[in-house]
C-alpha cells in the first residue's frame, strides 16, 4: 500500500497533472466529496486530503509514504526524517516581507505578523533586526492596517491580496516551490513502488 499526503486547492489541482502521467488517478473528487481518503485507479494506492501545514508531519511519521507540501511550510516545519527528493515546480510563489505602501523602513525593534514564525525569527536574526515575530493562522494583511504589526511575512504570488489591503511587498525571503517528500523508512521499504514515481515525476518535469 502507498499513502500519498496532498492537500487541497492549489497544490492538489497543480498535482493531479503529475499524478496522472504516473497513471495515478483518483476516483473520488476532494471538491465534491467530503473524503479524506480517496481511492485510486489502483488498488493499493490512496491519496489522503489534509491542511498543507500538516503534510510534512503525516510524512515524517510515516502515517503517509509519500507527501507534496510547499517549501515555505518545509522551511518551518524543519524535520530529518524527510526525504525532498524533488521539486515538482508546482504553486510557485514568493516568501516576502510586506509593510503598508509608504510606510518608511523601521529602525529598530519591530513586530513581524506571520504564520511562518521560525522562518521570520531566523531572517530578522540574520539581517541583524530585532524582531517581535507574532503568530496569526491567517488574514496576517491585516495586522499592519489594525497597527499589530509593522510588518508581514507571507507568501505572495500575484500581490493582488497585499494591494487590496493597502500593503505593499518589500524583500524576498525566498523563492517557494512544491517539493516532494517521502518518509525516510518507506523510502527503504517501498523503493520499488517509489522510486519508478519518483523517476516519472523528474520525466514529466523535463519535458515541461
Ligand atoms: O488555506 P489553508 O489555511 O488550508 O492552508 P494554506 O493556505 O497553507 O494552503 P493553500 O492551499 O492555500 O496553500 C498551499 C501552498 O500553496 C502554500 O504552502 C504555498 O507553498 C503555495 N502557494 C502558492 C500559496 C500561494 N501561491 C498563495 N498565493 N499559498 C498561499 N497563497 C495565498 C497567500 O497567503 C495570500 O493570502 O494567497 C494570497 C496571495 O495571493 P496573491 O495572488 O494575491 O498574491
Ligand atoms: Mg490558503
């Protein structure tokens, strides 16, 4: 049996593509269907639908074999026990700090809004700025309008949303890209299912 971890929305429309030339195909549609586990055009394959912040972690402890999750929530979630043996290119985005449009650069100590908190702790740390990181789960472009925060770290692909919000962004903190995981035992166990999708994935990417 093989467990693959993907969540919803744009990281699981942008897989599907990919599932596919490694003819794996689900039967059960995540948009239509309440399941969390759906079933595939093979028996021994499933695709379990979770949060993209919990991907990494059903990976590291084996509870999936297999795992698509974005860089920026690798970065944070920090483990060993994960294999990246690929980068699918997939929900590209960028890593960024944004502040309200105008506002002028901060000296000093700040405080940071972000669900990214020990990625933006290790940022400031390394450009030398004191920083007062505080954890939000969402709607992070509103802490500078509310005063919160002087700042953001989010990630942003169009900027539309920052716009929309009066903010603008300011630096890059990295280039973010969906990564393929696996789980460092299954890698060891299951090479045989594994190591032909892995081989189809960098196939497909190369003609892209
Ligand atoms: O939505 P949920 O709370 O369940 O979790 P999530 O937001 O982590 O999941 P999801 O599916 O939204 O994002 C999964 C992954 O997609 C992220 O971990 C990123 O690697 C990647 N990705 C690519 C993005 C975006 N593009 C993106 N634009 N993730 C989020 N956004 C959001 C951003 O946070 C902001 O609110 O979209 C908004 C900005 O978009 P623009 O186009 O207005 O700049
Ligand atoms: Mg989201």
């Amino acid at each position: 049996m093989l467990t693959i971890a993907v969540s919803k929305g744009r990281i699981y429309d942008d897989a599907l593509p990919l599932l596919a030339e490694a003819n794996i195909i689900p039967i059960d549609d995540p948009k239509t269907s309440r399941k969390l586990i759906l079933r595939t055009n093979h028996d021994d394959v499933k695709l379990v639908i979770i949060r993209a912040t919990d991907v990494p972690t059903f990976v590291e402890y084996g509870a999936a074999d297999l795992g698509i999750a974005g860089k920026d929530v690798l970065i944070e979630h920090q483990s060993d026990n994960l294999y990246e043996p690929l980068d699918l290119k997939i929900a590209c985005c960028k890593l960024m700090t944004a502040a309200p449009t105008d506002a002028p650069e901060i000296s000093g100590r700040i405080r940071v809004a972000t669900k990214y908190v020990k990625t933006a702790e290790r940022y400031f740390a390394g450009k030398g700025i004191q920083a007062e990181i505080i954890k939000l789960y969402g709607a992070m472009e509103l802490a500078p309008i509310v005063g919160l925060a002087d700042c953001i770290v989010d990630v942003v692909d169009t900027g539309n949303t920052l716009r929309a919000n009066g903010l603008e962004p300011r630096e890059l903190i990295m280039n973010i890209s969906s990564r393929l995981v696996v789980n460092k035992a299954s890698m060891k166990m299951k090479h045989q299912l594994i190591q032909p999708l892995i081989d189809q994935f960098e196939k497909t990417l190369a003609q892209r």
